[in-house]
C-alpha cells in the first residue's frame, strides 16, 4: 500500500486533479476538447479498473457483493458524499448521493466541466477490475447537473458479466 492509498479518497482525487488539470488543458490546447476527454477519459477508466484489482487482491480475489459493500466507507469518509440507501440485499445495492463534496472540489478547483470524467467516470469501471459479476446502472449525477446521483450496482450471474 503506498502512503496516497492511505489518504482519504476525496484527498486522492484532489490531488489526483491538480496533476490532471495542466495536462487535460494541454491537450485542449494541442489537440481539441475531443481529443483530451478521450484520451483523459480512458486513461482514468483504466487506472479504476486496475485500482478495483488491487483492491480485489487486498482480499484474495473477487469479494462479491458483501466485499463491495465492506469498502463503501472509503468513499464517503469525512463526509465526501451524503447518501440515501433505497435498497441493500445479497444482489442489489441502491441508493442515492444527495451531496457529492468531490463535484463542489471540481468546481471549486475551476475542473466542473471535467469531473465527471475523473470521478463518476471510475464507478463502474472499478467494479469491472473488483469483481467483474458486480455492474453499475446510473441515469444522472450530480456531477452533470442533477439534483441527486442514482445508483443501482447488481451482482450478476458468472454468465452475465
């Protein structure tokens, strides 16, 4: 574990967003808006991926569901999203962030028009890495404009994923 792995994952992402800043305006500036949320956009999906296999290693392998739920804590620690649980069972987790302080840091670090690529971008490519059964159905962010996210993560059949 590296010591950036033991900050809280609100921290991670600001400091993360202030190394991506001055790259993503540099490849606006060189090769179009475009180009720099593709390129941007992919090369966050991958790193979630791989840090939902770290994760997933952590605990010696796939952790399903009950693992998933375990880790929840990580992302709302010291208030970083408020939530709303509409529903939680062996399958099924859902529920509602009515306050996300990762889209006030992206707006309050002049990135808003980007955060969804760094941030909501990661929730269901993490899960592709941590237990590739678990998949994530969301309509809307706060990040994008809504008044709530919605999430909806499901574990599959071994056939399904």
């Amino acid at each position: 574990m590296t010591t950036l792995d033991r900050l809280p994952i609100l921290e991670r992402r600001r400091i993360q967003a202030e190394v991506v800043k001055p790259i993503w305006e540099a490849l606006v500036a060189e090769a179009g808006r475009e180009v720099a949320d593709r390129v941007i956009g992919k090369a966050i999906k991958d790193a979630a991926i791989e840090e939902g296999r770290r994760f997933a290693q952590a605990e010696g392998g796939p952790g399903g569901m009950e693992g998933f739920l375990a880790m929840q804590h990580l992302w709302t620690a010291g208030g970083a999203l408020e939530t709303e649980v509409v529903e939680e069972n062996g399958t099924d987790y859902v529920y509602k962030v009515t306050r996300c302080r990762y889209a006030e840091m992206y707006r309050e670090m002049g990135l808003a028009e980007i955060g969804f690529l760094l941030s909501c971008n990661r929730d269901g490519t993490f899960v592709d890495g941590y237990d590739p059964r678990i998949r994530l159905q969301r309509t809307q962010t706060i990040m994008q404009g809504a008044g709530h996210c919605d999430f909806h993560y499901r574990m599959t059949k071994g056939d399904e994923a």
